[in-house]
C-alpha cells in the first residue's frame, strides 16, 4: 500500500468520516493517539465494489469495458 493513500485513508477516520479497512501490516504505522485499531479475524471476508465516474465524463473504450466487468 502507497504510504500516500494510507495517509488519506488514515485522515477519513480521524475526521470521522467512516472507517478504513487496510492491511494489518499498515496498521503498524498509524501514528494517532485519536484511531483505534482492531484486528479482524473473520477469515470469510468479501466486499463489494463500486466504480464512481461524473456523468458528463467521456469514458475511454477501456474504461468502459472495466465498468462491464461489473454488470
């Protein structure tokens, strides 16, 4: 994981904005006396995905055969 995306991530839960689900190995870099970290043993995790664009994008060829993955 980029250490710039985990800042970002790391920001939305300090500005209580939701929660952030990263690698427990990233975990141990947090540096916030205002996060708490919880360690999910649940080994049948899945998750959803959603692909967010502006309607008035024109969307690449490529990136329109992406989204059909998804439908």
């Amino acid at each position: 994981m980029d250490i710039k995306h985990l800042k970002y991530f790391i920001a939305i839960a300090e500005e209580e904005l939701g929660i952030v689900v990263i690698p427990k190995s990233a975990a141990k870099i947090i540096e916030s006396n205002n996060l708490k970290t919880k360690v999910i043993d649940e080994t049948n995790l899945y998750t959803r995905l959603g692909v967010i664009y502006k309607k008035s994008t024109n969307l690449s060829k490529a990136a329109k055969s992406f989204i059909k993955l998804f439908n």
